[in-house]
C-alpha cells in the first residue's frame, strides 16, 4: 500500500513531488469524458517513470497474437486502444536548458485532481541553475463539447532575465507500450501549421480509423498579446513556437485549445474542417467560458450520482474517485462503445470490453443516469450477437449457440490466454444476468422482446450443447473450465459455472412463458428468425435443469468451488508470509494453482448473484469458509465480499472490504495502479454502499433497503433513478429518510415494512 495522497472529500492532492509513484500518480489523475482521455502526465518534458498516454473512445488495432504454440479457435489479434496524439505538449528552454521535473531542482510541488470539477492543476517551484521559476498549470476534457480539451499554463520568472522558448505542439509520433511486436500503429495521412492553428491527421494501419487532432494557442507576457510566434514540422507534430526575452517577475501564460475529431462519430466529412471549425468556435468562447460550462455539465452529473458520506474523510474521497471516474469513463450516448477496464487510464487488458461491465457496472449506470444508458450496454451485446454465434462456430457448437467473448472490441473474441478464452465460459452467464437485472429494475419488457430474448435463446444454446451427461454420476456435468477464480485452470465442475448455466435456463423458459402471454405473434416470428423447435429444445433444457450435479460437502455442508478443491492444503491467507504477496507477483504460476488461493469471489460470486435461493445460514457457511481463502487479488473481490458481510451482518468486514474496493487504487493496494485504473471494479465500490450498507435490493418489482450505517460515520446519502424520477435515501444510525424528488408517490420497503413515498415529499422511517 502507498499512502502519499493527502485526503479531502472532493480532490486528489500530492503535496510534495513524488517520482517514484508517478506512474501511479499519472493514472490516478487521468482525464476523460466518455469520449476522449488522457493519463495525467506532464505537459513538459519529463525524462524520468511516465506513460504519455492519450486515447478515444472506439478507436483500436488489430495487434497481432503472440502465442507459443496456436490452438483451433484461438484469435488471431487483441484489441488495442490506441495511443493516440499528445495534445497537451508544452516544451520549454530557459536559455539552452531543457526545463524537466526529472533534472531540475524541485522546492516545492502540488499537484491537485478536483473532482468536483473535472480539472487537474499543478503548482510547482523549481530552480534551474539557480534560476527560480513558478509554473502554474491546468487542464480539462470538456464535459461539454466533448472533443476539446483546454490547458492553461503559466510560467513566471522569480530571479531570472534572459531568452526563453515556449512550444506548444500536437505529436501524433507515438507508440503503444503495450504493442506485442513494437509496432506503430499509425500511418500519416496529412499536417498543417500556420500562425492561426494546427494539426496532424493520422489512420490507423488495417482498421483505417481516421483522427485529426488540431490546436490553437494564445500567449501573453504580464497579460499583454504577444503574436510573434514561428511555426515547425518534424515528422508527426506541428508547433507554434515562441521566443521571448523577460525579466524578473515576468508572468508568460498561454492558453491552448485542442480538438480531437475521428471518423467513428463523423462518418466521412472532411475531418480537417471540421477539426477546424470545432476549434474555431471553442477558442472565440474563450478558457474561462468553456471552463465554466465545463464545470457545470460536471455539477449536473454530480448530482445524479454523488454519494455523501458523514464523518469519514478517507471513504469519502475513496467513493467520490470511483463514481468520477465511472462516469469519465462512459456516457451512454453511443450504443457502439462500452467500457473498458482501463477506461482512459492505461493499456493494460487492450481497452476492450469484458464480462465486469454486466456483472459490475450495469446497476451503477440504471440507479445513476437514464435508462437508455443502460440499454445501450444491452444493446451493445445485441449488435454482436451473429459474432457470438461465430464464435461459438469457431469452437465446435452449432444451431445458433453463442459465446460471448471474453474480450472484445467488436464482437469478436480477442483474448489468447488458452484457460480464458476458452474455459472461462461464465461470462455468458454475466450477460444473461444482466438482462434480469435490467427487466426486473426497469419492467422493459419492450426491450426484452426486441433484443434481450434473442440473446438469452443463443446463450442458453450454448450451455445446452456444454454440458455432457455422466454415466458414473447420473447427472449433467461441465468439464474443463476456469471459474471467476483465475487461480484454477481447467477443472471440473465449477459449482458457480454449473448453477449459472441451469439459471439461465430457466430464466430463458421463464422469460418465453412470461411472453407467450402477450405478445405470441411477435413471439412466433422471433422464434422462426431464430429456428426455435419449442418442444425440443425445451424440454432438453428442462432436463438438463433436473439433472445438473453440484459438487458438495456434506461434512462443511457448503458447496466446492470444483470437484477438486478439497483435495488442496487448506492453509488460510492470514498464514501467508507478508514477503508472499502479491502471490501472482511472489510465486510460480505451478505453485498458484496448487494452492487453495482464490483471486476473487467464485462460489461465493453465485451467492451474491441468486442470494435469495440461499438461507442466510448458508450464506453464513459459505462466507466463514471462502473469504479466509481469498487473497483478493483481482479488484474484482473485495466488492463482493463487502456485500456478502453486510448480508451476514459482519460490519467489520464488510468495512474493511469496502475500503479495499473504494481505496483500491489511491493506495495501490496490489502494486499495480501504474498500469492503469480498475475501472470497472469501480462499480462494484458504488455497490458496496448502495447494496451493502443499504440493503437496496429489487424484489418482485418492489424497491427494498435493509440498511445499516458504518460505525465511523454519522450518515450516509446517495440519490437513484427508480421508475422515471428520483429518489434520495439518507441512512442514518436507526433512521431511514426517504425523498421523494419526482411527482409521482413511490412504493419502498424498510426492512420489509411497506412505505409509500408522496410526490415531492420525504418521510423518515426507524430501523
């Protein structure tokens, strides 16, 4: 764990300059806002740790695959999201020095993400040669024309007289870190410089995704204009260069608009006029006004999905950085993109799209934002469906069975570790899940006709054709998969996979049944596009539902994450020496998967999904076996387990979880923020007080809370979108207020006690 950011309810500060975690410190302030980001690097040059790094959203390369030996089935390329042009580039000379943070001598440094806002400063006070100089900079992604980003940068001069060059340039020369044969990914179609603007536009080689990045600059010496300034051309990257003479106390500030356009949101229009235009337009309203309606558009999303937190600085700022960055991340405005792991933070696992979206980050964006926002993530599966068909194909399965990939980008599987892509099998269960989740919070039938039932016939064809009957068992087995635990490669019987794969079976006939009831013409013509034999293929999966083995303990009366696993040491994590972990960064991957250890939630994974077909003695059970086990080294577990603690009322667990998920990152809990943020387990921290501490679950359409509030905090505030209007809910110690911000009276239950809320009203409730 790093502990060097200071804490504050709204920013992210390091006082104090930091090399040795900047890295880290460059993905913690990265910008974006659905549509473009970048890693929080400097604007300088900087020669020490640093990933410049700059992406938009949709854009990728087809990187080849680097496997030791190929397998029928496996992906010829992964996904990149593409590094893209530094738009942020300032370089300075202080005579013929180079000014760098790296060989400079820093007196002191602040460096400040508000959250509030969406702008990230820096104030910093440095000597060079004994020459002391101020510089003051920020820098947003517009929140609300979002393919412009601004940056102000200032320099003044404490004890220095002489010349100084400024250049504040576009450079589209860039690489990928991660490009597994070092390639660049990049061809350049065309640069400009003049003295009004410039740009470079560049396509990607075999995609052809077309972006033009442009820039305009104003400079100012003691606030007045200066205009002489030069241009350059070198490779990828056009600057306007300005060359001053100034004296002690000198103030420069320049003011830099950029804008970044690609061909997937305009089509074929000329994209160097419109990069032009966009420019034009964002530079006559000025930084101060794009600043403001920046800050703006960001306090409107605030107040749909801020989370206040009463008497616990460090769980505040830990909630408010993940719900900041949820939703730099991802929009909803476009049906085509999803979210990725990374989001705009890193390269690390491609920037494409894995099952966390349907098993995390959909309840954040249904209780946070428009219902269509969590539609087009549905409907973004939808729209790959004929590719999870192919590939299903590609693996053997046939008559319209569909794996959803592991990874994508374009509803292709892209993933080539061989124990993922083709065992980790669950991920279609996670977005047939999802689909139940969606209908039951938004009563969507409409949707489930038109998209989601499509869906759930092609997943529930492919565990139908998974499965094999055991003769030795009499019953339905699934062999050779990788359960959520990545620890465990290639095993027998899941218990998680075999019970979500008979879930989805029957929600698949429930959901058929439930529309044959109203809607049986519309129903037969889906059933005829999908070559649907009703009676066959249900009463396959009906049997298949009856017959499914479960591996079970009858001595620890608890269900086996696989066949195997008590044949392993049992030896609890609390044992582990402190010098072993990280384990997947200590020992042998051998030794791993000899080992009991758990990187995540898996059985326990089943519980949190279908915890109503469970005692709370058996989620009781479950808990006390597995957490001990479990050294949460996906950032995917401790969010689930803080929920699971909650549900068993371990408050002190559920705490200490809940901190693990929400700090994750902040504190680098596993040694590994530098190559990015855990986006998506993001999601899951928002849950852990939502679901968690609140209890709110939906049942048989009703909205329930059995909330209790943490023992180091007075209260706690979040608001949701339920049924078209808006609802907030303040837990207090043995008090629930509920208010109600929308016209129409809603129907809530407090610990199973029935409420109903009036049209623009509150109502406390004990607890």
């Amino acid at each position: 764990m790093k502990d060097y950011l200071s804490k504050d309810p709204w920013k992210i500060v390091e006082d104090g300059f930091h090399p040795e975690h900047n890295k880290v410190t460059e993905s913690i302030f990265s910008l974006g806002n659905g549509m473009m980001g970048h890693r929080g690097t400097f604007e300088e040059t900087y020669t020490g740790e640093t990933l410049q790094g700059n992406y938009i959203a949709g854009v990728y390369y087809p990187d080849k695959t680097i496997v030791g030996w190929w397998k029928n089935g496996y992906p010829e390329y992964f996904a990149k999201v593409l590094n893209s042009a530094n738009w942020i580039g300032v370089d300075i000379k202080i005579g013929d020095v180079q000014l760098d943070l790296n060989q400079a001598k820093v007196l002191s440094f602040r460096r400040c993400l508000n959250m509030k806002e969406g702008i990230l400063s820096r104030n910093v006070l440095l000597s060079i040669n004994g020459y002391e100089f101020k510089i003051h900079s920020e820098r947003f992604c517009s929140y609300d024309q979002k393919e412009t980003g601004w940056l102000k940068y200032n320099i003044k001069s404490r004890n220095y007289t002489g010349p100084i060059e400024i250049k504040s340039f576009v450079d589209f020369d860039v690489r990928n870190q991660d490009s597994n044969y070092d390639e660049d990914f990049w061809d350049k179609h065309c640069q400009h410089i003049d003295r009004d603007w410039g740009h470079v536009f560049c396509k990607t080689k075999k995609t052809d995704f077309k972006v033009c990045v442009g820039m305009m600059n104003k400079l100012s010496l003691n606030g007045e204009l200066i205009d002489n300034k030069d241009t350059e051309q070198i490779d990828e990257c056009v600057s306007h260069v300005y060359r001053l003479d100034i004296k002690e106390k000198d103030i420069i500030s320049l003011e830099k608009c950029a804008a970044v356009m690609s061909n997937y949101h305009h089509g074929i229009v000329k994209l160097t006029d419109e990069c032009q235009k966009l420019l034009d337009e964002a530079y006559t309203d000025g930084y101060d006004t794009c600043r403001l309606n920046h800050i703006a558009k960001w306090d409107e999303k605030w107040q749909e999905s801020d989370i206040v937190i009463d008497g616990d600085v460090s769980a505040q700022q830990g909630i408010r950085f993940n719900i900041f960055h949820l939703n730099q991340t991802y929009t909803g405005d476009d049906a085509r993109l999803n979210i990725g792991p990374k989001g705009f933070t890193g390269e690390k696992y491609g920037g494409s799209t894995y099952w966390d979206t349907e098993a995390y980050c959909l309840p954040f964006y249904l209780s946070t934002a428009d219902q269509k926002v969590a539609r087009n993530l549905l409907i973004y599966r939808y729209k790959h469906l004929s590719k999870a068909i192919e590939n299903a194909e590609k693996l053997g399965f046939n008559k319209g069975a569909a794996l959803y990939p592991m990874v994508t980008i374009n509803g292709e599987e892209c993933h080539n570790e061989w124990e993922i892509t083709f065992e980790e099998i669950h991920r279609n269960g996670a977005i047939a899940y999802a689909i139940y989740d969606y209908i039951r919070y938004t009563a969507d039938s409409e949707y489930l006709l038109q998209y989601g039932l499509e869906v759930l016939i092609g997943i529930a064809r492919f565990w139908a054709q998974r499965v094999n009957w055991s003769d030795h068992r009499g019953k339905y087995v699934i062999l050779g998969v990788t359960g959520p635990n990545e620890y465990e490669n290639n095993v027998n019987n899941n218990w998680y996979t075999n019970y979500l794969a008979v879930w989805c079976l029957r929600y698949t006939i429930q959901c058929i049944k439930d529309l044959q009831d109203i809607e049986s013409k519309v129903l037969d013509q889906l059933f005829q596009k999908c070559t649907f034999d009703y009676d066959v293929e249900i009463s396959k999966w009906t049997h298949i539902i009856e017959n499914m083995y479960y591996p079970y303990d009858e001595g620890r009366q608890v269900y086996l994450q696989q066949d195997g696993y008590l044949d392993k040491e049992l030896i609890p994590v609390s044992e582990l020496e402190e010098s072993d972990q990280p384990i997947n960064q200590n020992w042998s991957w051998d030794k791993i998967l000899r080992s009991c250890y758990i990187k995540q939630a898996d059985t326990l994974q089943g519980l949190y999904f279908f915890e109503d077909d469970f005692s709370l003695e058996e989620h009781k059970r479950h808990f006390h076996f597995y957490e001990p086990l479990t050294v949460h080294e996906s950032s995917l577990s401790p969010c689930v387990h803080s929920i699971l603690a909650s549900r068993i009322n371990d408050r002190d667990k559920a705490y200490e979880m809940y901190l693990r998920t929400s700090r994750l990152d902040l504190d680098d809990y596993n040694n590994d923020t530098e190559d990015g943020l855990h986006i998506t387990s993001m999601a899951g921290t928002w849950m852990t007080i939502t679901k968690g501490f609140a209890g709110m679950r939906i049942k048989k359409g009703e909205l329930h809370f059995t909330p209790h509030c943490p023992a180091l905090w007075n209260e706690f505030s979040f608001t949701i979108k339920y049924k078209n209007q808006d609802l907030k809910i303040t837990i207090q110690k043995s008090n629930v207020n509920l208010n109600n911000l929308g016209p129409h009276n809603v129907k809530v239950f407090v610990y199973g006690n029935k409420l109903i809320v009036p049209g623009r009203q509150s109502i406390n409730e004990g607890y």
